[in-house]
C-alpha cells in the first residue's frame, strides 16, 4: 500500500489540469475529473474550468455506496451511465441532484496496483460516449497513472537520501534539515529546544575486539533503542556520524531532556550487548551531552550543536556511561 494520502506536488496537479480540461474539450462535456478515494470520502483533485461544471478542486463527497466512481473502483472497469435518470441503480447519485446525469469513468490505480481513484467526464444531458471517448480516457489514465509512478519514486530517493543506509533512521542531512527548522520555530515561538548529543563508549575497542560486521549489527540496535525512546511526534532521533547519534527534542525543557537523555543511557545499557574491551562496562554504554535553547537569545544553531557536543566530551571525560548537561544557553 502506498504512503497514505500523500500530498500531489504543484507541477503534478498543474499537468493534471491540462488533462481534464483537454479531455473535457474532446469529448465535449462540461465535466471532466480526476478524483481521489481517500478513507471516507471521494476527492475532486483536478477539474476542468469549464462555466457548466459543478465541480470545485478539493470538494469531498461522502463514501456510500452510491458514487459513480466508487464502482469503477471496486469494478476496476470503465463505467459508463448514459442517463441516470433511466437506470434506478442510480437514484440516489448525488451527482443527480447537481443536474450531472450521465457518467463515464476508468479506474487510475497506484504503481503497486492499489486504487488512487478514477478519471470521469460528467455532462448534463443524456451522453452515449464513443469508442474513442473512451478510449481517450484509458490513455488519459494511463498518463496519470506515469505520473504516479514518478511522483512514488521521487519519493522514494528523497527518503533514501534522508536515511542512514545502515540503521534506518534519518541521516546527518536530514537531522541538519530538522534542526534549522525546529530552531526557527523554537526562536519565533520562544519554545526551549533541546538538542541530545550520544557516543558510544569505546566503540573503537569494540570493533578491534569483535569485528567491523559486529559493530554494524551494535550500531543497529543503539538506534532502535534510541529511537523507541525519542519517540514523541516531533522528536527526531538521527544517526549523526561513525558511531554518534544525535536526537532533537523541541519543544522541550532542560530537565526533561535530562530526564530523556537518562532513559536513553539505560536503554542501550539495557540491550546488555557485550562489550568484553570497554573499560567502564562489560556491556555497551552510550555518553551523552545534552543542551538547551531556553529563551530567544542569540544562539546560533550551531553554538547551540557545539554546547551539547562540549557536555558530551564532559561526560566522556567524566568516566563515561553518563549524561552531562551544558548550562542553559540563551
Ligand atoms: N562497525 C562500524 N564502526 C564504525 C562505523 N562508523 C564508525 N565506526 C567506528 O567507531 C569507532 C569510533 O572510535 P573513537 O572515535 O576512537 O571513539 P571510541 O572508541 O568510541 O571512544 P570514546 O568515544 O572515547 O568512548 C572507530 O573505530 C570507527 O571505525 C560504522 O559504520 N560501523
């Protein structure tokens, strides 16, 4: 299944545009549409801008059994209703009662298979559309259906380039991305923000002693851990180099984020994952520096990074397996 209703990007619907109203020309109605099933309802994405059409871009018509175009989907065939008005299977379309009263439409499905929605020509009058009517709208369709396609594997390769191929969560750049946004915020709200930073301890003794593969399979599991624990919806938790990982907490003031940054020393403490060459635990630890941007001061997002990476150098100096806090900047 497709990400769930994800959001058509400006150039996609600008195109979509020139599709109905094209097809709406050529088949010489008032209505053509393109529409989207979401949960509970059937979406107008695109329609054309033609005097005679109802229809306005966003409208929402409520599921229930009585839309054209829900049976086009569940059919996934081309509907089509010369006249509404002489077939009581339709006498409660609500399309009816909008004076649209005959109908055709073709499925439009994701790439994997699963229903995006339909295109449809409406018209107020009694309709017999062509063979090539409809056949201009499967060709349409498929059209759209290309896009869909591009728009999955843009997708795609935007999150491929915002994960760390290695454990999943959000890289380096996407945590930077966050972190320019949430500050911004954090600035114009005057909201504390709080960035954690975490090392695991003696990671370089790890892997001498247990092997570079061992060491990938330890980084995974720190990051699940970390990430169950940052898990409110506007925590990010980012793997930020070799064996650091940085969580950001907006929103959120300092004794919290201790208190968040404690859970997650003795969450990856509690993975009990052996460590037989650290020298503070025979298990492996995780340090932690933690910062927070309380008031609308002039830190920069960066010197805000530094105060959190200088706490966590404290806490490696300090024998580690520890969470040191920076004072308050602002
Ligand atoms: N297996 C594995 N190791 C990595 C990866 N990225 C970085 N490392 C290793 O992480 C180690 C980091 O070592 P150091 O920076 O010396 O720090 P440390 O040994 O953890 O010591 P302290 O931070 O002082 O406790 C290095 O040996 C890197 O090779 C990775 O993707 N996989």
């Amino acid at each position: 299944m497709q990400s769930k209703f994800p959001e058509m990007e400006p150039r996609i619907l600008e195109q979509w545009q020139g599709i109905t109203n094209l097809v709406a020309k050529l088949c010489r109605v008032p209505a053509a549409l393109i529409m989207r099933q979401n949960d509970d309802t059937m979406e107008v994405v695109s329609g054309s801008e033609h005097p005679d059409s109802p229809y306005q871009v966003n409208e929402k018509a409520p599921l229930n059994g009585d839309l054209y175009c829900e049976t086009v989907i569940k059919t996934q065939k081309l509907l089509h209703v010369p006249n509404a008005l002489k077939d009581p299977v339709w006498d409660h379309n609500p399309d009816i009662e909008l004076g649209m009263i005959s109908y055709c439409g073709v499925p439009v499905n994701w790439p994997d298979g699963t229903p995006f929605g339909t295109l449809c020509i409406l018209d107020r009058v009694e309709k017999h559309s062509t063979d090539e009517e409809k056949d201009l709208l499967n060709q349409f369709a498929r059209i759209i259906e290309l896009t869909l396609e591009l728009l999955v594997s843009n997708r795609r390769f935007e999150n491929l380039s915002l994960q760390d191929g290695l454990t999943g969560i959000a890289n380096r750049r996407l945590f930077d991305v966050v972190l320019k946004r949430e500050w911004a915020q954090s600035h114009r709200l005057k909201l504390p923000l709080s960035p954690l930073m975490c090392d695991i301890d003696f990671f370089k003794n790890y892997n001498d002693s247990l092997g570079h593969v061992q060491g990938d399979e330890c980084l995974k599991q720190v990051a699940e851990a970390l990430s169950a624990v940052s898990k409110r919806e506007l925590d990010l938790c980012a793997r930020y180099g070799g064996e650091e990982f940085a969580i950001l907490l907006p929103n959120t003031e300092p004794k919290q984020a201790f208190e968040l940054a404690e859970q997650c020393r003795r969450a990856v403490a509690g993975l009990q994952i052996p460590h037989p060459s650290s020298a503070v635990c025979d298990v492996v630890t995780i340090s932690i520096g933690v910062c927070t941007m309380t008031d609308s001061g002039d830190v920069s997002e960066t010197a805000l990074i530094r105060a959190a990476d200088q706490a966590l150098y404290r806490a490696k100096q300090g024998g580690r397996n520890r969470v040191e806090i920076c004072p308050t900047v602002s």
